[in-house]
C-alpha cells in the first residue's frame, strides 16, 4: 500500500478511448488486478453507463450496482464489490440508465463520495467510447487520462477527436497515449508518431506515450473465459506488459505522493 500523509487521497486514472473495441476495458480489469497484486488497494469503476461490461470480464455478478445508487437505494461505497482482499469493483448494470438524463449525473460527486468514505491506493475508471459529458468528467477529475488506440485508421481518428476536445476540459499534461493490440515496440512507436505528428500541428500539443499492450491470442481467449489474462497467463508477453505498465502508474503514483509531503 501506498504511504502519504494526505490521507484518502487516490491516485485517479480514466481509461478512454475515440472508439470502442479497442481494448479499453480489458486493460483496466488486468491493470487493476495487477496493481492489487502488488499490495496496492484498488477500485475498478465501470463508468461506462450504458454498457457496462466489468463484471463480465471479471467473471462476477455483484448484487448491488452504479443503478442502486442512481434509484437513491443505496450511498455509493455500499454498491462496491469486493473481488478480493485488494481488489474491488463499482459496476453498472447494463441498458438500465436513461441516457437523456446524462447531464445530471454528477460522476464527480460520487468519486468525492468513494475518496471520503473509502480507502483506496488507486481508482480505475473505463468509460464509455466517445467523448460523452461523464467521458470529460472523469478525465477533469483524475490524476492521468490515458487515451487507449490500435493501428487502425478509425481508431487513430477518433482518438484524435477525443484529445481534440478533452483539451478543452483537461491538462493535457496529464493525457497519455497507451497503444494496444501491437507487434512490438517499433509499431507502437510508429503509431505514438503519427498521433504526435496530428496534434502537434493541429491542436499544439504531444502526449506521451504511457505504454504498449503487444497482440496475443490469450486476450481473446481471456475474455471468452471471463478470466484474467495476467492472472492465468503471467508469463506470456502481455501480461509482462502489463507488469511494466502497473510499474510506470506506480512511480507517477509516488511521485504525486512525495508533491503531499
């Protein structure tokens, strides 16, 4: 666990992306279960508010959901899961939220709500694709956006117009690139250098890329299984990418955590 004398103060990371399918929330299950199996305490919240799909991948069915708390049934650290001793989950149900009432769901409100009544080293929050009013919220509320994106067109295009209009909302500082479903670090690379060469000249600025998610078969097989590729699979490439991303999270984590004292 992480030590800092500011007390209840998590690290906040959104994972987001232009498009779906992209690997978006495969990434936050295994990142969260990585970072808990370090010691760290941690809560996955599937944000995404349509299609929640987190209880799926962890292969679980909590009894209480995101719903619960939206019906006024229940306050909020009630509706958390836990999976293990380290590990816990805020999940939705899906199709049963009134998409044209979005605009008054404060997610900000509710973070506030986990972060005073709970303890946590770290939240993970995957959102839905696009760029939707609670997208920009909880890219606005947390320590590190990371934009998820794939060599394909339309996922460099749409994560394009993603960065284009959190800008607006975000430091841009505190958005990174993490590039998936990749051959190696040259192809990652290259895709790192044609998103830079876009917002660079268009939008004036560059994201650091965060990391590299390599293409294996155990991720689809994963999902089918409703098990996690680093738990099953610890030695597969993928999975040591993962274990080099949790590293990376964990020093920015620290470095904040130094900023308190």
């Amino acid at each position: 666990m992480l030590e800092t004398e500011a007390s209840n103060n998590p690290y906040i990371i959104t994972i987001c992306s232009g498009k779906g399918g992209v690997g978006k929330s495969i990434i936050t299950a295994n990142l969260g279960f990585m970072l808990a199996s370090r010691g760290m305490k941690v809560l996955i919240w599937d944000a995404d508010l349509l299609f929640p799909n987190q209880h799926l991948l962890l292969g679980v069915e909590p009894p209480t959901r995101l719903q619960d708390v939206f019906n006024s049934k229940i306050s909020i650290e009630r509706a958390i899961f836990p999976l293990n001793e380290n590990l816990s989950l805020l999940a939705g149900t899906p199709a049963q939220f009134n998409a044209e009432n979005s605009q008054s769901v404060d997610l900000i409100k509710m973070l506030a709500e986990i972060i005073v009544n709970t303890e946590y080293d770290f939240i993970i929050i995957d959102t839905s694709a696009g760029a939707s009013y609670e997208v920009l919220q909880c890219c606005s509320a947390s320590n590190l956006s990371s934009v998820v994106v794939t060599d394909e067109p339309t996922s460099l295009l749409d994560g394009y117009a993603l960065i284009k209009i959190i800008k607006n909302y975000v430091d841009i500082n505190k958005v990174t690139l993490l590039v998936n479903n990749v051959i190696d670090f040259e192809d990652a690379n290259d895709i790192s250098n044609k998103m830079n060469l876009a917002t660079s000249k268009f939008l004036n600025c560059e994201l650091i890329p965060l990391s590299y998610i390599p293409y294996n078969r155990i991720v689809r097989q994963s999902i089918i299984r409703q098990e996690l590729f680093v738990k099953t699979e610890p030695n597969e490439d993928v999975s040591k990418a993962m274990k080099n991303l949790s590293d990376k999270i964990i020093k920015m984590a620290l470095i904040i955590e130094k900023s308190f004292n």
